[in-house]
C-alpha cells in the first residue's frame, strides 16, 4: 500500500513539474491579465508535418476541464504561443483564419468578418515571429481580444465577445487546429 502512495505522490510530483515545462520551453504558472490573476489551465506542443511549431499555453481564473465551459465563459483568458520555429505572417494569418472557419458557420463567420480582418491585419504588420517569440492573445473581460509579441501590445483591441468564442474555438473548438493539443490545453 505504501508503494501505491509513495508512486502515487512521486506521480503527481512529476505531473506538476512537468506542467510548467513543455518540449523544453518554459511555461510561467500564472499570468496578469487585464488586472486579473490567471492560472495555467495546460500546455502542449502544435506540430504540423513532423515539425514542431509552438508550445501553446492556456491561462483562466480557475482551471477548468470542459471546452464549452471555458468558451461560453467571459471571464479573462489567455493563449500563449511560444514558437518553436520561424513563422511568416502569412503562415500565422492563414493558421488562424483556417482554424476559426473550421469552427464557425457561415453565418457566424459572417458576423466577426470585420473583426477577422483586424486579426489579420494585426499579425501581417508582426511579419512573422522568430523561433523563441511568444505571441499573446488576450481575452478581456469586456469583450475585447489583445495581440502582442513578447509581451509588446499589437495592434489595436478588436471588439466582440462572438470573436473571442471563434478565435479560442481554433485551439478548443469541436475541430481543433490538434486534437492532443485541445487535450493538453484542457489539462489532460
């Protein structure tokens, strides 16, 4: 029985240690969002052709394990992308704008168009982001979503709480950009 506890304990020990550190890139435990306090809910590598690309970071107030919860809630959030390559804004934009539209219907595409364009917009004038960049999305509570590359704000805020749902939907949504992404990201 004491070995069942003790492999248990060393278990959880391992799990934890590992939770701030993904395919070698560090993950900070907590992170400030719009004077919120927000705690890493999961983390997991995005690979793309055998090719690792990010190490993709999920923040909330409190964990939570349900996709749905955490994309009907308006509570502050972020998405943290470490990366693990070089990438072209090209490659960022078309990455985003694909997993948004995976998510979306037509008729809710449609209604974050303009919003979709101001994303694109932001991460064309980044250029492309360097191996060992992160890119932040912000989530705030009163509906506005914040870019920025190593921690320099992006362009401008862009509006819209059904662009918050779409955009996170890319990593979380029913067809996530990475299955085994989604699951990391949701703490498994």
């Amino acid at each position: 029985m004491k070995r069942f506890v003790l492999a248990g304990l060393l278990a959880l020990a391992l799990g934890s240690a590992s939770a701030a550190e993904v395919a070698g890139v560090r993950v900070e435990d907590t992170v400030k969002v719009g004077g919120t306090d927000l705690v890493l809910n999961g983390a997991g590598k995005r690979t793309r052709l055998m090719f690792d690309v990010y190490v993709a970071a999920l923040y909330l107030p409190a964990k939570k394990a349900a996709a749905d919860d955490i994309l009907a809630s308006p509570a502050p959030s972020r998405v943290s992308l470490t990366l693990m390559r070089e990438i072209s804004a090209d490659q960022l934009v078309e990455a985003l704008v694909d997993g948004v539209r995976a998510n979306t219907t037509p008729g809710e595409l449609e209604k974050i168009k303009s919003q979709l364009e101001a994303l694109e917009g932001t991460m064309r004038a980044i250029g492309g982001a360097k191996k060992g960049d992160v890119v932040t999305i912000d989530f705030l509570a009163d509906g506005n979503t914040a870019v920025a590359l190593n921690g320099k704000p992006q362009g401008k805020p862009i509006p819209g709480a059904d662009f918050q749902r779409a955009l996170l939907s890319v990593w979380l949504g029913g067809k996530p950009v990475q299955a085994d992404l989604k699951k990391a990201m949701l703490g498994g």
